[in-house]
C-alpha cells in the first residue's frame, strides 16, 4: 500500500527518493508514531517532503490515495449552497439549554449522519436540531450550538468544541504559484544569501580532519577552516509612483524582507526606467544622485535588482526626452544598458501578473533589455530570480 502511494508521489513529479521511502518504512517498524492516518501524515510529510513549497500539493494526493481508506478521510470536499449557511441569527443557549443537548456519541457517527444529510438535505435550515445550517443545535453547521459537530462556513470557532473545521484545508501551505506574502517573503529572499569563508580559520573541519587523519595512519591531524559568513552584496533599485501606487503594500514588504535578510543591501528609487538620476528619500526626492555616480561607487560583484511593473508608455524607454517627469538627455534603455554591462548579475521583478505583461509594450521591451530575466512577484519567481543572479547575464549589445 505505502509503496504505491510513493509511486503516486513520483509519477506527480515530487522529489521523493527511494532512501527516502525506506527511512519511513523504518519509522513505521520502529513504531515512532502511533498507527493513525494522522499520525502517519506528519510523519511521511516530515521524511519526503523537501522544501515547503511542495507541501500543498503533496497534501492533496495524500488526501487522492487515502480517500476512503478511514471513516475519517471518506467525505474531503463538502461544496454546500452558500445560502445554507449565511448567518441571520447567533443563537446563544444558557448553561441549562447546553446540558440538555445530547452528543451523538463520536466521529463514526458524525460522519454517518452528515453523509446522511448530504444526500437529503435539499434547502436551507435556520434555528433547528437536524439539518445542516444556522443557528441551531445540530451538530452540522455555523453559529449555533452542539457540544460535537462539524463546522460549516463559519469564520472562526465560538465554542471550540468542533469535531472538523470541514470547509477548511487543514495542511494547505504554499503555493510557489501564490503572490508573496509576509508569511513567506522572509523565506524567499534567504534563498539570496550566499555563505561563503573568509577570514581566520576558527571552525573544526570535521570532514577534512577524519580524511587527513585517515590518510596519517590514525594520527590525529585537526583541520581548521574559517566560519561561513554571508557575503552576498545587493543593490535593489525600486520603481515608485505612478501604476506602482497598486504594489505600494508588497513592495514594502519585499524591501522590509530583504533588509532584515540581506546584511549587505544598498538601494535606491526610480520611476518607470532607469535614467541619469536616482534619489534615496522620496520626500527630499529633489536630492538626487547621479547613476553615473552609482556605477563607479558600487563594485561589479554586486547582485542587482530592479523591482518595478515595467507598465509605461515605449518611447519613455526608447526615446531622449520621453520620460513621464523631465527631460532626460539620454533614453532609459541606454542607461540600462550601462547598468548591465557594469552589474552582469542583475534580474528584474515584476508585481503585475505574468498574464498581463503581453499588454505591456514597454515590458516587452525592457525584458528583451534584461535577457528575459524578468521574473513575476511569487514564490517561485522569486526563486527564480534568485537562481538566475547565480549566472552573469550575457549583454545584448543590439539594444
């Protein structure tokens, strides 16, 4: 049974190994877990899965090969008219009222009945003791009372004696496909950190000094080497006003992220396409700094990063004078152009949805300028970016 829920986990593309699969045969032989189907949840989730992006959908074919092998996992959707359970009322019982409400005796029969229910119940119910709905003493539904029941389309718990949350996912996590968030932005930009050694060897080099030993007859020969330090320097450059007033929030989040993760982190602010300025504060924003100036203080070693919607008109990217606030000597996609021949590891993050990009001109335009390393605001393009700055991008010289 288990081996072919491990073929299920392949066959969808999760990197499940068969190491893996054996180390959890071996918990289930040890007896680490008690012999639940929750239990063993956590424990395969904790064994196979290796990055927690990949837990939303390892948690729904957990749920796929599962289904009816317990009475607790026979019922995993419930798609119930929204009518049925639109809150009129909030009935509230006295103590006495409560104690006469008799329980139905556990989750086998709970779940009878509400399969029962489903098949029966054909319009909505308010204020009673049987069907799903509202405001009642049925253990099936929101709003009202039952000392065991399931709850139904109800916001948050009221007497916290629900047997299942039913319309809630209980393991649902991440999505690399979801727009970011605070949850998960920290996380995200981590994966920028590059940890290298530099410096005074302080740290035992555990695997060097059994191989040198080893190869000294059993000698001791102790090997030092310098601690791993985050050496990683970011220069983030951010489109501010105009269309990129609709990102204001994740941006914020995004630069808060990247400053609590990033011990090397310089930035600066620009509207629409990079030109010959940009500016630190955006309410002294008259007090600029040259990007030539940029480019001779900042060494070629510095991973850049443009964060902007890239949503303009063409000729403020292709043309002198075109720019939406002044006039600019020289167009943005020369002063582009300049920063990539200077900075080649450098990516482009977008907040407008991939899918809405094709309308864009001018993000066509400035994704040709960056080599196609312009990535969407999710967790996966952000992992993407990330792994792109790992590689110098090749200057396109034609633009």
């Amino acid at each position: 049974m288990f081996l072919n829920f491990f073929y299920l986990l392949k066959k969808d593309g999760l990197p499940v190994s068969l190491h893996e699969f054996l180390a959890l045969m071996e918990a289930l032989e040890q007896q680490v877990v008690a012999p639940t189907l929750e239990d063993f949840y956590f424990l395969s989730r904790t064994i196979l899965v290796k990055h927690e992006n990949q837990l939303d959908r390892f948690d729904q074919l957990f749920g796929q090969y599962f289904h009816g092998k317990e009475a607790e996992s026979r019922v995993q959707e419930v798609s119930l008219p929204e009518e049925w359970l639109k809150k009129f009322l909030e009935r509230n019982l006295t103590d006495e009222e409560k104690a006469l409400i008799e329980a139905m005796g556990g989750l086998e029969k709970l779940q009878e009945r509400f399969e029962q229910l489903l098949r029966e119940q054909k319009e909505r119910h308010e204020g009673g003791s049987k069907w799903i709905g509202t405001g009642g003493t049925s253990p099936f539904g929101a709003n009202g009372y039952n000392p065991e029941g399931f709850r139904v389309g109800q916001d948050k718990s009221r007497n916290r004696s629900a047997v299942k949350v039913w319309d809630q996912r209980k393991y649902a996590n991440l999505d690399d496909d979801l727009e970011l968030n605070t949850r998960n932005l920290k996380l995200a930009i981590k994966r920028l950190r590059i940890l290298t050694r530099e410096g005074i060897a302080e740290e035992l080099d555990l695997d060097g000094t059994i191989k040198k030993t080893s190869e000294n007859a059993g000698m001791l020969d102790i090997h030092m080497v310098p601690s791993k330090k985050n050496r990683v320097k970011v220069l983030m450059f951010l489109d501010i006003g105009g269309s990129m007033d609709d990102h204001v929030e994740i941006c914020a989040q995004l630069f808060s992220a990247a400053k609590y993760e990033l011990k090397h982190l310089e930035f600066f602010y620009f509207h629409n396409c990079l030109y010959e300025s940009v500016w630190k504060d955006n309410d002294r924003r008259g007090d600029r700094t040259p990007t030539w100036e940029v480019l001779h203080k900042f060494n070629r070693d510095y991973k850049v990063i443009f964060v902007g919607d890239a949503a303009m008109g063409p000729y403020e990217v292709l043309s002198a004078g075109a720019s939406v606030e002044h006039y600019n000597p020289e167009s943005g996609a020369v002063w582009m152009q300049r920063m990539l021949e200077h900075f080649p590891y450098a990516c482009w993050i977008n907040p407008n949805h991939e899918s809405d990009w094709k309308y864009y001109e001018s993000t066509t335009i400035l994704r040709d300028i960056m080599g196609q390393r312009m990535f969407p605001m999710t967790l996966k393009g952000i992992g993407q970016a990330i792994r792109s700055l790992k590689d110098k991008r090749v200057v396109n010289s034609a633009i």
